[in-house]
C-alpha cells in the first residue's frame, strides 16, 4: 500500500505554522515542546486537511496561519501506520521505556519517554522519523469536520467509526526533507 503523494521513499506533506507578516519562513520549525507526541523534531501531516485543521485550532496567534508543502525522505523512517512490524516494534519500545521510569518510581512524562527513545533506540536503530496515526480530535467541536460516521445503535448509544487516518510524521533532523514552499498564505 502506497501513502498517498508518494514516490519511491518520498513523500509530500503539509507544515503549519503562524502568518508571519516579515515573510514566509525558509525551512520548517523544529517543535521542542515538552508534550510533543513523538518527541523533538519537525512535524509534518500527510493530509492538507489536517494541516488545516492545526492552523486553524492552534496556529491563530497572529491571526492567520500558512501551510507549506515539503518533500520528506522517508527511507529510515519507521511506518507505525502502514508497517505491521514496525508497529508491533514501535509499541514494544514504548512499553519498555514505560517500564523503565516505573521500575525507578518515576512518572512517564512524553518527554522523558521521547529523550529515553532517541537515546537508547532510535539514534541506535538509524530510525530517522515516525509516520504515526494520531487520534482524531476536533478540540473546537466543528460542525464541518468529518473524522467519523455516528452509528446510532438500537440502543441509542452512540459509537464513533472513525475512518480517516490523522496521519503525522515527525523528522528528528531536516537532512531528509527538500523542496520546502509556501503552499497556502494567510489562511483564517
């Protein structure tokens, strides 16, 4: 199965960030928030739509925000998504580094679970990035967002069918990434 925009180990992904009114930015930005789902690195989604829907919900400081295309090399990346193996590998690591802090009574915090994967598995591994699916949210409660078909059940519970991937990838360094543009300006 090939991910959608992909060419060989190549991919085409959308990165967000605020409306700069000195002008569009060269490269992206590495994010080095402490809660950063899969650690430092620069952060990319495979679909415009999500790239949207993070510039609208947390790119508005500036009032606008811009989505830039980029090309990501993704040969040493490990597929979480697509990749049964590297899934089963992804998940296995997590619980271990998990289990680290808890045997030494010490809470698992995202960055101390990320700096403990880059010191003792990824850098180790050659692992360059992830391609993860992260959960759908819609933190705003959009009505023109569309993650999930609502069943209603006899019951009338309701469950959620949520049939669209927010596919992410995370570089950990921009050796692997090219043909870094401005792809949408000023959006609001």
């Amino acid at each position: 199965m090939m991910l959608r925009g992909k060419t060989d180990n190549h991919i085409i992904c959308y990165h967000t960030q605020e409306f700069r009114v000195e002008g569009v930015i060269d490269e992206p930005i590495i994010c080095i928030s402490k809660d950063a789902w899969l650690g430092k690195g620069y952060y990319f989604w495979v679909d415009e739509e999500f790239a949207k829907y993070w510039g609208e919900d947390f790119k508005m400081s500036t009032g606008a925000y811009d989505v830039y295309s980029v090309e990501v090399d993704i040969t040493d990346f490990l597929n979480t998504v697509f990749n049964e193996k590297h899934y089963f590998a992804f998940k296995k690591w997590i619980e271990k580094a998990s289990n680290h802090f808890i045997k030494k009574n010490k809470t698992v915090t995202l960055k101390r679970l990320h700096q403990f994967l880059a010191d003792n598995f990824w850098d180790k591994m050659g692992i360059k990035g992830i391609i993860y699916d992260d959960m759908p949210i819609n933190v705003n409660h959009k009505p023109n967002r569309k993650y999930s078909v609502v069943i209603h059940s006899e019951d009338k519970r309701h469950s959620f069918f949520y049939y669209k991937k927010r596919i992410q990838l995370v570089s950990f360094g921009i050796d692997n990434i090219s043909n870094f543009a401005l792809h949408l300006e000023e959006q609001n």
